[in-house]
C-alpha cells in the first residue's frame, strides 16, 4: 500500500481514538408520537433578503407534547415523520416525510410551552387547507382565524394530522430506560466517540477474522463469512443507530475493505500468483 495513504488512515484512526475518549455520552433514542396532543398550530414567517425578492417564506408548524408523559426540556433534538403534502410540478401530493424539530429556548412542562416547531418552504410545501367554496355567496372563505395579536394561524389537511413517527434524543442517564418510562420505544445509541471506537474494533476484529479464513482455512466459504461480518455490521448500524452513526461505521468498513485487498494482494505477490 502507498506509504501516504498508510499515513493518513493512521491519522484518521488516531484521531478517531482521541475524539472518542473526549465524546462519550450515550444518547437514547426515545418514541413520542403518542405524546402529541391538539392540532399543529401553523402560521406564516418571512426571513427578509436584500430586497423583498430575495425574501424567504415558510410555514411554521407547531407541535404541543403532554408534559406529563414527556418534558421536551431534557431532549437534545427531535425528528418527526409525517404526511406532509408537497408540490410535484403543479401537482400536490402527500407523502411521508421526516423532519428536524426545532425545540425553543423557553420550552418547559407546561402546557403552553412543552412543544417544537419545524419550518417548511413556501415553495416546495404546503401544509394548508384549501380556502372553502361558499356556493351560496359564490366565495371563496378564509382558511386561517386570526389570533388577539392579529397573527394568523391556518387550517391544515387532514391527512397532515397523523404523526408516523416522533423520535426525541436525550443523554443516556441511568435510570431513564426503565419499564417504567411512559413512552412508546427506547433505544439506546452510542455516543459519536464510541461509535468511533466500535468502527475501530470492527476493523481489528474483521481484519483478524480475514486473516484467519485466509490462512487457516483458506476457502472462499471461510473468506466470504469474514467478510460478511464488518459488512453486516455496517449496514445494520443505519437502520438501528441513523444515518450520523451509520456514515461513521461505513468509513471504518472502507478502511478495513482497503486493508485486506492490500493484504490479499501482497500475500499474492509473495507467493507469486
């Protein structure tokens, strides 16, 4: 292998090694959907630009939780899946759509304040009912109410109301994932620095299972269950810890995949093949 490149995986895993040390936190991944109460409260927010053209337009969509069953205070972030109608060209349809949450500095355990808020574009999203057609009058009627501030709060579809998924992330303490938790689902997640260390290990215990098919039994059932173990490892990474952890676990799987064909390759050339 190029000395460079030997250099700079040293480097990374180096790195890695001392990020990981430094970045130990657990998280728990926890279920909410249920948590959700009332209707999301939608109103309108401009972001100016340098000239009223260049002005940004979003829906800003409010979601309340019951502080009873979860106090939005103690998460670091959360994301929600949902029914969401989109434009597609001049078309709008629904579909389902996971969004970043964001949760305000004064949130609290209080009715009025336990809940977060995602932005939609203008442009690509339209939460919004559709004005009603008064065929009496011949008109079309309002589809937002307005508040004692003047502010102006809109319907939505009905297919928006349904929550598919709300997954909250707070620090893993000890005694938050007990049978006593009033929510749906926890899931425990490493810490960005131990996944780094479980990349680490991965590659050390991949490579060693390779080495071992290769010199032991040296078939290629033996070579493939090798390395198919880092390659399981990985994938399943994505669906249970998300995409950050996953994207850490397939760097680590690319530097260990490097590794054997760089070792293959020099077992190959010493025995002449």
């Amino acid at each position: 292998m190029n000395k460079k490149v030997l250099l700079l995986i040293f480097i990374f895993v180096l790195f890695a090694s001392t990020f990981a040390f430094a970045s130990c936190q657990n998280q728990l991944q926890i279920e909410i959907q249920n948590s959700i109460v009332g209707i999301p409260d939608i109103t309108e927010k401009i972001v100016p630009g340098k000239e009223s053209s260049d002005n940004k337009h979003y829906w800003v969509l409010k979601y309340y939780v019951d502080p009873a069953q979860f106090d939005l205070s103690t998460a670091n972030s959360i994301k929600i899946k949902t029914w969401m109608p989109t434009y597609k060209g001049s078309n709008l349809k629904t579909y389902q759509t996971t969004f970043t949450g964001i949760i305000p500095e004064d949130v609290a355990p209080t009715a009025d304040k336990n809940y977060f808020t995602i932005e939609l574009e203008k442009k690509k999203y339209n939460p919004t009912a559709e004005r009603p057609y008064d065929y009496t009058t011949g008109q079309y009627g309002d589809n937002f109410y307005l508040d004692e501030n003047g502010v102006k709060h809109f319907f939505f579809y009905q297919e928006f109301e349904t929550v598919i998924k709300c997954y909250v992330y707070v620090n893993d303490v000890s005694g938050d994932a007990t049978d006593d938790n009033p929510m749906d689902n926890v899931t425990k997640l490493p810490s960005i620095g131990l996944t780094f260390v479980l990349g680490i290990v991965m590659v050390i215990v991949g490579f060693v299972l390779y080495l071992i098919a290769l010199i032991v039994f040296q078939n290629k059932l033996s070579i493939a269950i090798a390395f198919s173990v880092p390659l399981i490892f990985t994938i399943g990474s994505w669906f249970v810890w998300g995409w950050a952890r996953g994207l850490i676990m397939t760097v680590f799987f690319v530097i260990y995949y490097v590794c054997i064909e760089t070792f293959a390759k020099r077992v190959a050339e010493t025995l002449g093949y």
